[in-house]
C-alpha cells in the first residue's frame, strides 16, 4: 500500500500550460464510499450531509486503489465538478486523494477556464470541452461581472459554498474577433474583422 502524502510530487492545481486550454478542477473535503455494484462508482458525502454521485477517473482507477484509504473517512479530493441547471454540485469526478490536514488554503476552491455562453442576472455559464473524448459540458457559477463577457474565454476562481460555486476572481484570456457587416456594395456584402 502507498501512503498519502502531505507533499505531493506535482502541484495540486497544475496550472493550464496553454492560455486557451478548458479545465474546470477544485478540492474538496469529504468521504467516498464505493458502490457495490462498480468499485470505480459510488457516493460522496459533503459536509456531513450531502450526499453526491461520484467516480473515479479510469486514469486514477490503479493510483487510488494502492492508496490507504479508508471509506467513510474525510480526505481532500482533486476532483471535476459537474452542476445541474440549479447550479447544484451534483457529481464529482475524482483524481486524486490527500490528507484531510493538508492543502488546507486550496479546499473548497474550484478554477473554472472556459467560454461563457451564458451570463443573465448574475449566473455565468461555462463551456468545457474534453477534446480527447469529444465531450463538452457546463458549468454554473454564481456571481456577477462589470460588463457583459458572453462568448469570450475566461478563467475563474470560485470558491464553494454548500453545493454551489460562487465567483472571487476572474481574468480575461481570450477575446475573439467579433465581425460587423460594411455597408453593401454592388459587389455583395463584405465582412470586416472588428478587434
């Protein structure tokens, strides 16, 4: 069995090695129970008291099962969220597994880098695309913005309360090109770049 550590070889929250690059990974306290019908499934208590769908990552099936980790018993997870309509945390995705006294300034922070293809009264929705497996999907976050961010490319900090993630911090990485139509021509219609 391997022991967990307090010093991990690699940072926790790797950070992106591209600027347009989606990622949407945080930390968080609690306990994984495994389901008796799939080993890699099961459910994650939160707080004391929410109970949420959860798996391991096929990635992270072999470095969790030589862990000593005890069910029912809290540790900090590096995990991907995933959130409902409601905003609502509603599964965890989970990496990897550390004591529950460590990494304590990172728990309960989540970093979100994606497209915006929402923002209304307060709630931002993100885009995140796992290229290798052609899979998109989004994520919520509680918070407001100075000025309308709706399709730009950004990466948030947000930090979780209950089952939910509110926005602290936010950087703008990546605005595309809008186009404007020129007046028309008897050549037709021209599009120009508008930076």
């Amino acid at each position: 069995m391997i022991a967990l550590t307090t010093q991990p070889q690699q940072p926790i929250l790797p950070f992106p090695q591209k600027d347009i690059r989606y990622r949407a990974i945080g930390l968080v306290p609690g306990s994984f129970t495994v389901s008796n019908e799939d080993k890699s499934k099961g459910t994650f208590l939160l707080d004391n008291k929410y109970h949420l769908d959860a798996a391991i990552i096929p990635r992270s099936h072999s470095r969790l099962k030589n862990l000593e980790i005890k069910q029912n018993q809290n540790y900090n997870w590096l995990c991907y969220p995933r959130t409902n309509r409601d905003g609502d945390i509603v599964k965890l995705m989970l990496i990897n597994a550390y004591p529950p006294d460590s990494n304590l300034e990172l728990q309960n922070y989540f970093y979100i880098r994606g497209e915006v293809v929402k923002q209304d009264n307060g709630i931002l929705i993100v885009k995140i695309v796992q290229t290798a497996k052609n899979y998109e999907f989004r994520v919520r976050i509680d918070g407001y913005m100075p000025k309308m961010i709706w399709s730009q490319f950004w990466d948030f900090k947000c930090y979780r309360d209950e089952t939910q993630l509110f926005l602290e911090d936010a950087e703008l990485i990546f605005k595309p090109k809008r186009y404007r139509k020129k007046s028309r021509s008897s050549t037709g219609t021209n599009l120009d770049i508008d930076s």
